[in-house]
C-alpha cells in the first residue's frame, strides 16, 4: 500500500464496509503483520512524504508512518461502522515488540499471538493489559512440517505438529515460565485459534490437515484439562470417528477401526 496516497483511505474504508455487509459479529482481524520497510524505503512517492513529515528513514521513521496508517486506518474503521468499534484483532508484529506496543491501546486491540511460546512478547502483552488469542507457530501451525514451496527441504516451521503437541498447548505454563504467575493476567489469554495457511492446502486436503488436530485444541481451551494428552487420547479416537461417521466431517485418520472398536486398550503405555 501506498502510504503516501491520501486515495488509499477512500479504498481501505470500502474494503471495511463491504466487510462489514457481508460478516457480522462482534469481532473484526484487520491483519496487520509482515509490513516490510524495505518497501517503503525504495519507493520514492513514499520516501518524499516521509521527508515532509519530518520521519526519518529509519526504524523509528518507519514506525511513526505505520502508526500514522494505523490510526487513519481505525478512524475509518469507526465511520464506516456507523461511529463504532468492535473487538479490533490484530496479528503479533514489529509494533507489539516491547519497544513500540506504545502504538497501540488495550481497551482496543486484542493481539493474535503466533511467535514462539517463549517470545518475550507474549509476557509483555498480558504485563501492558492486552487480551491475546494464541495462535503459536511451534504448536499451532498446521501448515507445518510439509515440502517447502518455496525452495526445497520441508517448510520453514518445521517440524509438523501433531495433535499431542497441540492439546499440551497451555499458556498458563508458557507464561509462569517467563515469570507471569498472576492468575488475575493469566485471564488475559482469551482464547487459542489453530492457523492454516493457504500455499499448500486446497479442497483436496484442508480438512485432512484440520482435523482431527483442531478438536484437540478445543479440548484444551474449553475444559482446561489437569491431565494430557494420553488421557485425551480415546475421546478424540471416539470424537473423530463420531464426526465422520455423523456429520460427514473426514479429517485425517489417528487410528485403525479396531482401536476405535476397543476404547483405552490400543495404545502403549504412557512411557
């Protein structure tokens, strides 16, 4: 986007109303990751503004001009929503980073968090009053652990995540081990949303790489479990099979019929 093109606003605020026509809810992403400087940096209608402004061209530069968007963007936003905000989501970025989280106000962004679970970030979130949705790449991706496609070698998040690994996803656990323990803050993670990106996954395969890992997290969110994954394990067998079987929903296949058959008996012991 052309920052320095007053048009742009015009542009975004229909993208908004149109958005706002066709979903409803309480809730609306405004996206807000990879904005890459670079970009800005070598187009020259951008860089002139920039110099008007009295933004330097560096990383602090850069950020005001982001902040600048992302302000114009929210006014916009209100007017198209007949004066209104909702729940204004947006990805982790270069503005969450501690340094420049300054930018954006609590009482109006929930940040949708996929760093790692031992970022410094998602600590410091929760510290500022932020409500943050996890969505971690090291548990919650499930795009991972495929054939890169850009390249060659497996995908960049690799390894792939298995529905054990996402079911031990507990933010209480990740935050207690960067020093939050407060459980008044722990309340700030407001919930978890597994991601899969578009490159590798089409009509043929998506549910295949949905499900049944999703449902894990759904256990893991909705109940906060005491115990894990080994204990889940023969309700997700019996879920799965349930919603193939039920509701026509095939995701990929955990076990053998038989150990669907015979409930806690088809698995190794918890070594």
């Amino acid at each position: 986007m052309n920052l320095a093109n007053p048009n742009l606003y015009d542009v975004v605020e229909d993208i908004y109303r149109d958005m706002l026509d066709s979903f409803t809810g309480t809730a609306f992403h405004i996206g807000g990751d990879e904005v890459n400087f670079n970009c800005w940096n070598t187009t020259e209608e951008i860089t002139e503004y920039m110099a008007k402004k009295g933004y330097a061209r560096t990383e602090d530069g850069f950020m005001e001009l982001w902040n600048e968007y992302q302000e114009t963007a929210l006014a916009r936003f209100q007017k198209a929503n007949n004066g209104k905000l909702k729940d204004m989501i947006l990805w982790t970025s270069h503005m969450t980073e501690p340094q420049f989280l300054k930018y954006l106000d609590p009482k109006v962004y929930t940040v949708q968090y996929w760093e790692r679970s031992d970022n410094k970030q998602l600590p410091n979130l929760v510290n500022k009053g932020f409500n943050v949705i996890m969505s971690n790449y090291d548990d919650l991706y499930l795009d991972c652990g495929f054939g890169a496609w850009v390249g060659e070698g497996n995908n960049w998040c690799s390894p792939y995540k298995g529905w054990q690994k996402i079911y031990q996803n507990d933010p209480k656990k990740y935050l207690a081990a960067q020093g939050v323990t407060d459980p008044a803050k722990w309340k700030h993670i407001v919930g978890g949303e597994t991601a899969l990106w578009t490159e590798q996954a089409g009509d043929q395969n998506a549910l295949a790489k949905i499900f049944p890992r999703t449902y894990a997290l759904a256990e893991r969110y909705w109940s906060d479990p005491t115990t894990g994954w080994f204990e889940a394990e023969p309700r997700l067998v019996y879920f799965t099979s349930a919603m193939e079987k039920q509701r026509g929903v095939y995701g990929n296949t955990l076990k053998p019929e038989w150990c669907v058959q015979s409930q806690g008996i088809c698995k190794l012991n918890n070594l």
